[in-house]
C-alpha cells in the first residue's frame, strides 16, 4: 500500500469521485468540441477518466482540476486520433490544437465571469 492508510485511500477516492463528478460534463463537452464523433467523445472520456484516476497522485490540491482533467484530455484526443491514423482525419492536427487553445481561452473566461457574477450576487443579498 506504499505507506497509506485504508482511510486515506478512502479520502483520495472521495476527492476524485467529487471533482471529477463536477467537471465530467465539462471535460465531455471539451472533448466534443474537439472530436466530430459523439460516440468517440464518450470513448476519449472514458479513457480519460480512466487516466485521471492512474494520475489522481500527480494532481496538486486547491490548483484548477478542470484544466489539469482538459489538459490530459486533449492528450487523450490526440492519442485517439493517432490510433484511428488509418482513417485520414477530418481535421488536421493544427486546426484541433487552435479549436483546443480557444477553448481552454474561453473557458477560463467563462471562469472568470462566473466568480464575478458569484461576488457581485453575494454583494446583493448582503444589502
């Protein structure tokens, strides 16, 4: 058990099972944006979550696990793309970076707007 505890596996799995359940439709519809195929999109994520669960000890607490799950997501993508290489892609490698890089941008902006809006709210029902 290299020196953890029946609990702290408990924990562990506990923190995984509820960040990735808060960001699983976020990672499945990130992925989409970037796989024309709805049922390879639930194939990367499947693939993803398993290689999230294998990484979970890599993850650094109180950091962004939506961008860190993308992040590995958009690997998960390219590698479904290298294993299908004998059909030729509808996209080239450029084009699904570009898409990827966009929509890590609005993401992060979608982020940002979001907490603005969560503290202005608060700011409402305190007056």
């Amino acid at each position: 058990m290299n020196g953890k505890t029946a609990s702290s596996d408990s924990l562990l799995t506990e923190t995984f099972m509820r960040l990735f359940t808060r960001d699983q439709r976020h990672v499945y519809y990130y992925i989409r944006s970037l796989v024309p195929n709805p049922a390879d999109a639930e194939e990367i994520l499947q693939q993803t979550s398993l290689v999230l669960w294998e990484k979970f000890g890599q993850f650094e607490p109180g950091t962004n696990f939506r961008a860190w799950a993308c992040k590995i997501a958009r690997f998960e993508v390219f590698n479904h793309r290298a294993r299908q290489n004998r059909v030729k892609p509808l996209f080239g490698e450029a084009f699904v970076c570009e898409i990827a890089d966009q929509s890590d941008r609005s993401a992060n902006y979608l982020e940002a707007q979001t907490r603005a809006l969560r503290h202005c709210l608060e700011n409402l029902t305190a007056t």
